[in-house]
C-alpha cells in the first residue's frame, strides 16, 4: 500500500515535470468541443454500421437471386423455410 508521504512525493516530481515543460494548470475542458467529437464520432460509427449492413446485404440478395435464377434453390423441398 502506498503511503501519504510516497503519494505526495511522486505528486511533487509530476507537478515539477509538467512546469518544466510549461504547463501550470490543466487547461479547463472545452464541453462544446468534446460535443462536438463525441457526436461526429456517433455519426461515423452509424455510417460505417449502416454502409456495412446495406452492402453485406446487398450481396446476399444478390446471391440468392442468382441462386434462384439458376434454379439451385429446390422449390419442391418441403423442409425449405425462407
């Protein structure tokens, strides 16, 4: 378990760090900012999922029309669900 004096120390070599490299402060979160990535990032996850699924579809319509063009589907089998 670390103790209080261990935690402040490290905490100290952390504050000296970041001064050296010029940062004082945390800067304050911009909350429109991060709006504005948390939803440009909802909006592609939906556009790669719907792209994904149009096209993933889209092929297996394809296949099955050209399945039943050809005649591989066998119509006349009573265990066939579509």
């Amino acid at each position: 378990m670390i103790t209080d004096e261990t935690y402040f120390e490290e905490e100290r070599k952390f504050r000296e760090i970041f001064a050296q490299a010029g940062w004082e402060e945390a800067a304050e979160p911009d909350e429109d900012r991060i709006e504005a990535i948390v939803e440009r990032a909802t909006l592609e996850s939906i556009m790669k999922d719907s792209a994904s699924f149009i096209f993933l579809s889209f092929t297996a319509v394809i296949a099955n029309f050209l399945s039943a063009f050809f005649g591989s589907v066998n119509t006349e089998d009573d265990d066939y669900k579509p």
